[in-house]
C-alpha cells in the first residue's frame, strides 16, 4: 500500500432504494433500482500479459506458487498450447479512494478495481462508519486517528483484498481529478438543501459541474442516513464513469480503463448495529466476497492473508472454459494466482485438490460450487497454493456467471 494524493473512479449500481424520510422537506424521488450490469470478464494473455506480474509474487515466491505442480510446470518462454503450462495471473489493480469532507473528516471510502486489460471491475462504496468487527473503531475513526494507511489496513481487513494505493478526494481534488470542464448528469434522488435552507442541488435531472461534486457528496438530504447517501455516490461514480473525464494518475488510468467495459458500482451490504453511542455497521463475508468480485475479478490476496489461493486448470485443451470457471471460484473467497494446463487435456470430471490440512474446508466449499463430489488431498506443505482445480469436459457453468474470453 502506498499513499499518493489526489486522483480518480468507474460505473452502474444496486442498492436498495432510500426510505423516505420523516418531516416535510418537499420532494423527494425514490430512486430507481437498475439492476446490476453483467460484467464480461477479458482475460489479457495466457500466452504473454498474464504471466509473472502478480504484486503478491514478491512475497510468495514464484517457485513456492508452481511447486507441486509437475514436470510440466512453465516459464513464460514455455507453449501455452501444451499440458503442462501454468503461468501467473496478473492481479486486477485496486485502488482506495478516501473521500473527505471540508473537517477532515472520512465522508465515505470507495475501492476501485479493474482494468481495460482483463476488463470487468468497478467500484464498492463503503461506509464511513463501517467496521472490522462491532466492538472496533470504524473506517472514519481509523482515518482520524491514524490517516490513510490506517484505513488501507482496515478496508483490507474487511475486504480481503489487497489496496493498492490510497487515493485522498477532497473538494479541490475532485475538482482535478474529474477535469474541471466535466460536467455529470445524474437523476438525484432528493433535494440537497444548503445552511440557509436553500435549495442546492433539486431533485431530478442534475447538471453537476466538477466543481460542484464535492459539495453535492459531502452534505446530506434532510432525514438521509449514511447509505442513503452512498446512493447518491453510487450515481456520481457511474456518471463519472460514463463520462470518461479523468487526469492523469493511477486512479484516473483505472477510470479511464473501465471505458467501454461493463462495470459496477455498488455499495457493500451491510448490517446496523452497535449501542446509541457507537453505532455502526458491519458485513457478512459471504456479503464481502460477492461483492468484491464484482469490482475486482482477480483479487490478490492481502499480506495478512485470508483469501484461498487458487491454481486453475484446463483439462480439456479449450483455456476459456477454465477462465469461465474463475467467476464461479473467486465469489467463495478465492484468489486465483496461477492459471494454465492440466497434464493432460483428456479430464472429464472437475477435480479439486487441496494441499493442506487448513485448506479443507475451503476445498470442499469449492467443490460443492462446482459440483464435485470427490475432493483429494495432496500434501504440499511449502506450496503457496491452496487449493487446485481442474476444469473437465463435463464442467455445468453457472448460467448467472458471465463469459471470460481470451483475448488473442
């Protein structure tokens, strides 16, 4: 994780729709419920782009990853036709920006994922008050307290994914970071009054110039809580996106990647809960895991761990049907880091094979997805892999997971 100033985001949203507050505080539109875009995942270069740039490599080791995987376990000057071939997969990059208010304080975090080379990705909005566990300190207070590599740590907590880098939006920076000649058209869901109880930003169809984003994020709508404002966000991101206008920078590449590509935006699920002093929120890690491979199809797994590290295999000599399979491998948690061939291209059955003992449950979560029955256990204590899959001929895809292709 480093910590670079200023930069920018992506695309679409589900969440469900803000209630309607108490009080008359004149219009207020319900917002609409979009369902969530079908993301295309394009994978970039099993024969060359995918190999050998995965960040976490420098802590695993690439031949701690490809041990155990047999004499036909390949470099990036090997045939990727052949049995045998494995290579690594190139991480999606992420992103973490920490949106701040006028008082310093966290408004809302947003991680960003994806690229135009793999496609897919998008951006989870979280939370100010979000936290690892409900006894913790939330994302705003870790912010406060110890700035932002202090959040990078807590979002990489909850999220299991590796951050990047940390991006800080505040109002000049957004100014920048969107293009100052930007203007976004948004549908906003209600009125926005400002300390003199003006109307600011109505209801309805919005022209928000750049230098207006800020203030339209940083205040609330009478009676709207913290998610109902994530909405908000929601649509300033996805417009954004639509839009393309980005500066230079790694958050402004990563907007500008996820052009032309069918990407979301969504805000996590969560749940309230805490004492009328720390209230706050929380999320379920089936809740975290879905979400996150919306908007990160290839995660890599943070130094502290917690994802299963996956090699995935083609035994059928047709690499997209492999590639299909990772969309239904990284929602139950996974981190697929190697990817290639199997020994041979005549395997009619998935297999799953774990490689040691703390990996079975996460094996046998695996399995019941793709409906393998039988999971073996090979004992490679000092592989950096986990759990190994490999893709048969009889393979049933998820009909609600979406094509991956290979880009030749």
């Amino acid at each position: 994780m480093s910590d670079t100033p200023e930069a920018a985001p992506p695309t679409s949203s589900t969440v469900e729709p803000p209630a309607a507050p108490t009080g008359s505080v004149g219009p207020r539109r319900e917002p609409p419920r979009p369902s969530r875009r079908v993301r295309r995942v394009v994978v970039v270069g099993l024969v060359a782009a995918i190999v050998l740039s995965v960040p976490v490599l420098g802590r695993i080791g690439v031949d701690a990853a490809l041990r155990g995987a047999g004499p036909g376990a390949a470099s990036t000057g090997a045939d990727p036709s052949l049995p045998g071939y494995q290579a690594f997969v190139a991480a999606s990059p992420t992103v973490l920006v920490a949106d701040v208010g006028p008082d310093g304080r966290l408004v809302a975090a947003a991680l960003v994922g994806g690229s135009a080379r793999q496609g897919g990705g998008g951006v989870l909005l979280l939370p100010a008050a979000l936290r690892v566990e409900a006894s913790g300190p939330t994302l705003g207070e870790a912010f406060g307290d110890d700035g932002p590599l202090a959040l990078a740590g807590r979002v990489e907590a909850i999220l299991r994914v590796d951050v990047g880098e940390v991006v800080r939006l505040d109002d000049a920076s957004w100014r920048e970071t969107v293009g100052a000649t930007t203007t976004l058209r948004i549908d906003n869901p209600a009125p926005i009054l400002g300390d003199a109880g003006e109307d600011l930003f109505p209801a309805g169809p919005l022209e928000l110039p750049a230098d207006r984003i800020a203030a339209y994020l940083h205040r609330r709508a009478p009676g709207e809580d913290e998610l109902e404002a994530l909405y908000r966000a929601e649509l300033v991101w996805a417009a954004w996106m639509a839009r393309g206008g980005a500066s230079a920078g790694v958050l402004g590449d990563l907007v500008r990647g996820l052009l032309g590509v069918d990407a979301t935006v969504l805000t996590l699920p969560v749940s309230a809960g805490g004492d009328a002093e720390r209230r706050g929120y929380t999320a379920a890690v089936g809740d975290v895991d879905e979400a996150v491979a919306l908007v990160v199809p290839f995660p890599a797994p943070p130094e502290r761990g917690g994802r299963t590290r996956v090699r995935l295999l083609d035994g059928t000599g047709d690499p997209d049907r492999s590639l299909r399979a990772a969309g239904e491998v990284v929602p139950l948690g996974a981190s697929i880091l190697v990817v290639g061939n199997a020994d041979r291209f005549d395997h009619d059955l998935d297999e799953v094979e774990y490689h040691r003992p703390s990996a079975d449950p996460a094996a046998r979560r695996i399995a019941a997805r793709l409906g393998v029955t039988d999971v073996s256990f090979t004992d490679q204590p000092d592989s950096a892999i986990d759990v190994t899959i490999v893709v048969g001929r009889s393979h049933r895809f998820d009909p609600e997971v979406p094509n991956a292709t290979v880009a030749r």
